[in-house]
C-alpha cells in the first residue's frame, strides 16, 4: 500500500476538483484526479486506488446495515443467542435507547475518526444518570468490538475507557409492623389501601411466598395446589412470552392459611376462575404488564401509613422481606427451595437482618466474650 495525501484544485467555471499525491515505487511524486467534488467521495475513490480498498464506514450506515439490537436480523444478537444467553425485549429496548443516543451524537462520523478522547469527554459530560451511562458505554463497545470483528477498524477504542463506578441502591425491605399495615385483618381497609381485591390479593401472595413479580404474574389456577395450601412455581412472564422460570426448575412454595382464604375469595370473584386461566389477569384475560405492579405498590404505601425513609421500596422487596423474615424460622434447604435458589449464598444476599436480629444471633457467643476479663 502507498502512502497518499488529497489536495484541491481550482478551475475557473467549475467546482473544485480533489486530486491524490502519491509517491510511485521509485519515490517519484505523481498526481491523480479523483474526479471528485466531494472531499468524502475523493477519499473513498483515493482508498480503492491506492490504500486496501475498504474504509471504515460512516457510523449511521454501520448501524443501519447490521439490524444492530433487532431481532432476527442482528448478528451480534444471533451470536448471543446461540451462545445460550437470553436477552429479552426488555433489554433490547433500552440497547435501542442508548444506541439512538450515540448515533445522535456520532452518527455521521466514520467508526476510524471516532476518537478516544470525543468518546470519553461526550460520556462524562451526558446528564444522565450512572448506571445508564454504563449501558451507554457497553453499547458502545458491542458496536466497536464487531467493527474491529469485520476488520473495518484495527483497534477498539472503548478497550481504554475506564468502567464507570455505579452506586446500585440496596433494596429495601419491609417490617413486620409496616407488613401488618399493608395488609391489614379488616377487608374493608384492605381493598382500600390497594384500590381492589385483585391488587390487594397479588401484592400478598407475592410477599407470603417470596415470588418475583415475573412469577406471580404468570401463576394460573392449576397453580394454586388448595388441599396442600401451596403454589407450584413453573413459569414467569417477561415480554409478553411465558418462559421457564429464572432457575430453570419448578418449585413448591408454602402459603399461609390467610392467603390461601384470600385466593378462594379472588377466584369466587374474578371472571377468570378455570384450571387454565390466570390467577391476576387484566381486563383481556392476560398477565398484567410487568410495571403494574410498581403502581400498585407505590398508591398502597402512602395509603398504609408506611414511611420509605430512603429506602427503595418495589415489588421485589417483599421477596428481600420474605427472606429476611422467615430465614430464622425454617431449614436453610427448605428456604432455598421455596424460593429457587440453588446455593445459600444467594439466598444470604437477599437477607437484611435488623440490628435487634443481628445481636440476637450473637447470643450463643456471649460466653466466650465473658471470659476475656476476670468478673
């Protein structure tokens, strides 16, 4: 490959025209016409001539051509895929999000003139928030790391970025005293602070068998094992699509007598009372959309009297409530299993003991700190 450089030369009565310098095998300079007007074009035609005959594209075009985050039609997500790693729509949205964000700001940039230094400064200077950064930046590498795959650009300029620190908020759980206000003996107050049977009904079940909000809006009839007050956990929502659940296996999860008796109310009730329908279905008979619960939760707080006090209160927290209030009471094996976890590690993760716990479970030890001083 010979080394070139672009120039412009003036005509009177027409546009310029760009031309090529370049040096032949004996080092004599010569100069070439691209016949373009366009600085662009003469580069392209400059490369094809005398450079490898292939140039980084324009990132707009790049996007464009690979479906990039479309499924179906993106290869990156195809690779995935095979590889056995699921990513749902969900997920993809928000990789659509970030990547209409990169294109705004680079889009009509080649990949081989985006620099370290512009990506690096644009990331830092975005008012968004950390952890929406971070999918920023890792879209960003995805997009890098297949140019580089292509051979379209020799080095991925993301590999030099520093990963950003984001501070993940702990979720919050709740107290037995702020359970008993959420879910109160008097029906009357009860469907008042969650607006309906159907929300009240699912906001307990979801915080007396430790499910994820996924797995409760998925639960059918057949379900719902009455004679052994139980429910058989075996599939999630997410998307619209019923899977297998997070572990990948059924489970059998206890219930207490309460809301075993609120369920038989529910489905005297509910229009959707058979084998196969669903136990919390929406006005069309379908799993409710996975945010709607997050509304119920957020309009029943305040209406219980429970102060969040800076804690991050969803959904999910009643399964962090469920396991730190019952990891005490039975066998680690069978609170693993009642809420799919296949090692107690995870399960020690989602327990958020009290301090009043916490001193209590040092009680046999005390003892032993005794005899560290004559009394």
């Amino acid at each position: 490959m010979r080394k070139y450089t672009l120039f412009k030369r003036r005509a009177e009565g027409r546009d310029p025209v760009w031309y090529v310098k370049v040096y032949d095998d004996q080092g004599r300079r010569k100069a070439y016409s691209t016949g373009c007007t366009r600085k662009e074009d003469a580069e392209d035609e400059a490369e094809k001539r005398f450079g490898k005959g292939k140039r980084a594209p324009v990132l707009n075009a790049f996007i464009a051509e690979r479906h990039f985050f479309v499924r179906g039609e993106c290869r990156w997500l195809l690779r995935r895929e095979a590889g056995g790693h699921e990513i749902t729509e969900n997920t993809l949205k928000i990789y659509r999000h970030a990547l209409a964000m990169i294109v705004k700001a680079f889009g009509e940039k080649r990949l081989s003139d985006i620099r370290l230094f512009d990506l690096e400064g644009w990331i830092l200077r975005l008012d968004i928030a950390s952890s929406t950064k971070s999918i920023v930046l890792g879209v960003m590498r995805i997009l890098f790391k297949e140019a580089v795959r292509e051979e379209l650009i020799k080095e991925d300029p993301t590999k030099q970025l520093e990963p950003l620190k984001v501070k993940r908020l702990e979720r919050g759980v709740f107290t037995l005293e702020e359970l008993a206000k959420l879910f109160p003996l008097d029906r009357a107050e009860l469907l008042r602070i969650w607006g309906g049977e159907i929300y009240a009904v699912f906001a307990l079940t979801m915080a007396t068998a430790g499910l994820r909000n996924a797995e409760a809006r998925a639960l059918l009839w057949k379900h719902y094992l009455r004679s052994d007050r139980a429910l058989l956990v075996e599939q999630q929502e997410q998307d619209g699509v019923i899977t297998r659940t997070k572990g990948k296996r059924d489970r059998v999860v206890l219930l207490p007598d309460r809301t075993c008796s609120e369920l038989d109310i529910w489905r005297q009730a509910t229009p959707y009372g058979e084998r196969d329908q669903y136990i919390f279905p929406n006005a069309h008979g379908l799993p409710y959309h996975e945010r709607a619960p997050q509304d119920w939760l957020r309009r029943a707080i305040p209406r219980a009297g429970v102060d969040p006090a800076g804690r991050v209160l969803v959904p999910h927290s009643f399964r962090h409530t469920y396991v730190t209030h019952v990891r005490r009471s039975i066998p680690a094996a069978a609170l693993g299993e009642m809420i799919g976890h296949v090692n107690e590690a995870t399960t020690l993760g989602y327990d958020h003991p009290s301090i009043a716990q916490r001193v209590g479970a040092l009680d046999g030890a005390r003892d032993g700190i005794s005899r560290l001083l004559p009394h």
